[in-house]
C-alpha cells in the first residue's frame, strides 16, 4: 500500500496516517491486521506520536481496549518514562473501563524503582478515577491510606521528591491539622540522625517544603515555614530561591491580613 511505502520512510509523516484511517474506514477493512500492524511501529519507534494517535483511533473503531493494558506495558517496561505510552493507557482505562488490578500495577512498578514518576502519576489517575465521592472529593480513608502509603517510601528514600508532591496533591484544600500523622512523620524525619549521630535531613528540599506548607496553615507555626523559606533561599535550594523569597512574603502578607 501506499501509505505504508509513505510510513516505512517517514514514520512521523501526518498525512500518510491520515490517509491511512480514511482509506481503512473507506473500505471497511479488518482492523485486527491494522493493530498488529500499528504494534510493530509502535515497537520499532515508541516515541512518534503518530503511531499512538493512529493506535487510539484503530482502537476506538475496533471499540476493543483488552490488549491495551498489556501493550503498554510492554512498552514502559522498557522505557518507564514514555509520556505516548502512559497517555494512551490512561486513554485506555478511561474509555474501556479498565480499571482493576492497575492501582497494584502502580505499586508494582513504584516498588521496582520509587523513583519512578510516571509510576506516581498513573496512582494519582486511577485513585482519582475510581475512588471519589459524588461530589469530586476523596474519601478520608482513602487519603489516609495513600499518605501512609507515600510515607513508606519516604522512609525508604527521604530525599525522593515523588512521594512528597503525592501527599501534597492528596492534601490540596485540606488542612494538615485534621491529620496530625502527617506533621510527626515529616518531623520525624527532619529530626532524624544518622548512625554517626548526625542529623541527616535538614537540608532536604522537597522535605522541608512540605513542612512549609504544614506550618504556613498554623498562626503559631508560621515563624517556622518564614524561618524554613530563609534557609531553602539561602542554603538548600538556592536554584530556586526567588520562589522560596516569594513564598516568604505571601506567608507574611497572609499574617499581616488576619
């Protein structure tokens, strides 16, 4: 076919896909060869988004997502950061109503690597899909069980940033002073020494703003977060000390206002 003598030789070409979908949908064609077709692309070039975007569509027709799931595993496996490959699965969940067993898909791959952000993102997707109330907000349970279950891996690994930007998001609108567990964790670990006895995290970046942002809640707190907001500036996040500055005086605009 034409458009596959087009694609062999530019696989980002637009038009040649798009003329490939009409051409399919023209002639009524078979779509299973179409997907096998649209894999081996995807496997020889996973990061052209034409070949996604050709691969939604042939899906869609086919209205058929049962080999979605384990396609892009495939491919994340080999490449844990492929943005293509994570849309189009959170595309897939979405649309085909694929949701079990992939919060244990999420652990699986956050337990191989708690580094891994994309790992971190698809939870947050698929406990923000399947686990809200009627009205778009968490259940309390459900949020303390994903925190407790962000704090194992800080545990693990204090200065990972991923699983301080989940309690964060987990706590957007809410005020850390409900869930006093969160304060003590992250004081815990701010408090922590080593085997030499030596205080190990104080200068952690994603650390201490989450303590910031716990402390800016409290009125008698906020000398505190002013006080943390200073040293990121000044020592432990320099490259981002305009932010920290900024941070210090909506703290004290806030305070001057109450």
């Amino acid at each position: 076919a034409l458009t596959k003598i087009v694609i062999e030789n530019n696989a980002a070409n637009y038009t040649a896909w798009f003329f490939r979908r009409e051409c399919l949908k023209a002639l009524g064609s078979d779509l299973k060869p179409e997907l096998d077709y649209v894999s081996e692309a995807a496997r020889d070039s996973p990061k052209n988004y034409q070949i996604w975007y050709h691969r939604r569509a042939v899906v869609d027709l086919m209205n058929d997502g049962s080999k979605e799931k384990d396609f892009t595993a495939e491919i994340i496996e080999d490449d844990s950061k492929n943005y293509h490959a994570w849309a189009h699965r959170q595309w897939s969940l979405l649309r085909f109503n694929l949701w079990n067993g992939e919060l244990d898909y999420t652990d699986e791959l956050i337990q191989e690597d708690l580094r891994n952000n994309s790992a971190w993102n698809q939870r947050w997707y698929v406990v923000q899909n399947t686990e809200q109330n009627s009205d778009g907000s968490l259940p309390n349970e459900v949020r303390k069980r994903e925190i407790r279950y962000a704090q194992t891996f800080l545990n693990i690994a204090p200065h990972n940033e991923s699983p301080y930007n989940y309690i964060i998001g987990l706590m957007r609108n809410q005020k850390y002073a409900d869930l006093p567990f969160i304060r003590e964790h992250a004081e815990g670990l701010y408090n922590q020494k080593n085997d030499d006895g030596v205080e190990s995290y104080k200068s952690c970046p994603p650390l201490l703003g989450l303590l910031v942002i716990i402390y800016e809640q409290e009125d008698e707190l906020k000398d505190k977060a002013i006080q943390l907001c200073n040293d990121l500036a000044e020592k432990h996040d320099r490259i981002r000390s305009k932010y920290w500055k900024y941070k210090k005086r909506q703290i004290l605009t806030s305070d001057s206002n109450t």
